[in-house]
C-alpha cells in the first residue's frame, strides 16, 4: 500500500539497526520493541522476536490493522464515487474501509489527498495485496491507538523505533500541528528513563548522535532526475 513517508526502500536497513540495539538474546529475551508512528508497517514487518508494539495516531489507522488481522479483507476495487462519499462522510463504513481508502486508494498514499488514478492501474487491488501480504508477518504484533507525545512506552528498557513526519511536513491525519521540537524533548525524556530511541529524520539537535545513514532517491522529480537525500537514524 502506498503510504506518504513510508520506509518501504530501507525497511530491511532500518530494521538491521533495530536489530543491533535490541541486543542478544538473553535467557531468550530481546528488549521488547514499540514502534510509535507506524503507519504502514513497512520497518515493522522486517522486526522478529516478540514482544513488538505498534502504535499510531490515527485511529482509523489502527482500527485497519486490527480488522486485518482478524481475517478483514478489503475491497479489490473503489469507484470514484464511493471514494467521494467515504471521504465526505456520506457513506457509513467501519474505520477499517475508511483507512483503506484514506491510504491506499489516494494520490501518493496521502491522507484523502484525491483520487488515485492513471498509468492503468487499479490501486484499490494493488493496496489489497500489498496488506494481505504484508499481514502475516505482522500477526504477533500488539496494535494500539496513541499520541506519542502524551504515552508512557508499554514496557521497560525498550527499543523504540520513530519514523515521525519529517519537520515542515503536512498530510497526516490529525497532525496539523506537529511540533518538531515537542518531540525531540520527549526523545531526550524516555532516553534518560531506560529506553533505546532510534529517530529517523534529516536533522537532530546538536547533542544527539548519528547512528545510520544512506543515500536514497525521494519520489520527487527534478530538473536532474529523482531528488536525492540521505535518511538517518539519530540516538542519544
Ligand atoms: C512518516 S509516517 C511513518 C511511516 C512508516 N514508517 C511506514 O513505513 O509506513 C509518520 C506517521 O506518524 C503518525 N503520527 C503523526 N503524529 C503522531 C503522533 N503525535 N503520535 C503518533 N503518531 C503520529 C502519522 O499518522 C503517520 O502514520
């Protein structure tokens, strides 16, 4: 499923990353996983070894991963027109079809962004397959609903895994007021409890150390082709 921001490209890199902090197991334990902004689980997927939290934002979100886990099955097709009326609220549909379509059947995988359309491809059964391929591997996962910024982690000693929306960003639900700085101050807070935090973003204050990074190619064209940036991982 298309998703905006989502890390399908280096899902498998991250992941490694993850891998390393949550460390050896000891008497068959890792440090328990949380991954607080998980939109389309694409890091989540490549993660082994309960127990794995995952939460995000957006209810509607959350509500999906759930029903898809209970066996849910989207829709292989959706019409302009019921598009329209789920997205004006005129059509009653349960928050999984609501996410479903809110994600996979828009423009960029952006929140309600338009209709996707074009290149001949039918996006509702492209964001079908996608998820039900997806699913399996994320069957152990614990799914909840949550503001990063307001939640105690679920566990002690975590490995917590951000991947927030990149600062100056828009296009998540309920986000519209993200504040960059509001969350770096939580990153420091859970650090000085006994938490690992890793932080996807471009830039981190001053006293947080680079742990990763790769060059990759955004979905933006330029004059010069695709843009280039790197994605890093930030800790303290
Ligand atoms: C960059 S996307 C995550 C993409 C994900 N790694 C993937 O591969 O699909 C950022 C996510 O953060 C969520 N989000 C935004 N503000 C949040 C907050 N305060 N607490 C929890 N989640 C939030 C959004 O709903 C969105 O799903």
């Amino acid at each position: 499923m298309r998703y905006l921001g989502g890390k399908y490209k280096l899902r498998k890199q991250i992941a490694e990353v993850i891998k390393e902090h949550r460390g050896l197991p000891l008497r068959g334990k890792v440090r328990p996983y949380w991954e607080p902004f998980v939109g389309s689980a694409w890091v989540t997927t490549q993660v082994d070894k309960e127990p794995i939290y995952a939460s995000d934002i957006n209810k509607y979100l959350i509500a999906m991963w759930k029903a898809l886990q209970d066996g849910w099955e989207p829709p292989k097709n959706i019409t302009e027109d019921e598009y329209n009326a789920i997205r004006e609220g005129r059509k009653d549909v349960s928050k999984a079809l609501t996410a479903f379509v809110g994600f996979g059947c828009s423009w960029g995988g952006k929140w309600y962004g338009g209709y996707a359309r074009g290149e001949d491809r039918n996006w509702a059964r492209e964001a079908h397959d996608s998820l039900l391929n997806k699913i399996d591997k994320l069957q152990g996962v614990n799914f909840f609903q949550a503001n990063f910024l307001q939640v105690e982690p679920p566990e002690d000693n975590m490995v917590i895994y951000c991947d927030p929306p990149y600062k100056g960003t828009t296009g998540y639900k309920g986000t519209e007021d993200w504040r960059a700085d509001k969350f770096w101050n939580r990153v420091e807070y859970l650090s000085n409890k006994d938490h690992k935090l890793l932080v996807s973003e471009y830039k981190a204050p001053d006293k947080f150390d680079l742990v990763w990074q790769q060059e990759t190619k955004t979905d933006l064209n330029t004059k010069d082709g695709k843009e280039k940036r790197i994605e890093k991982i930030f800790t303290i």
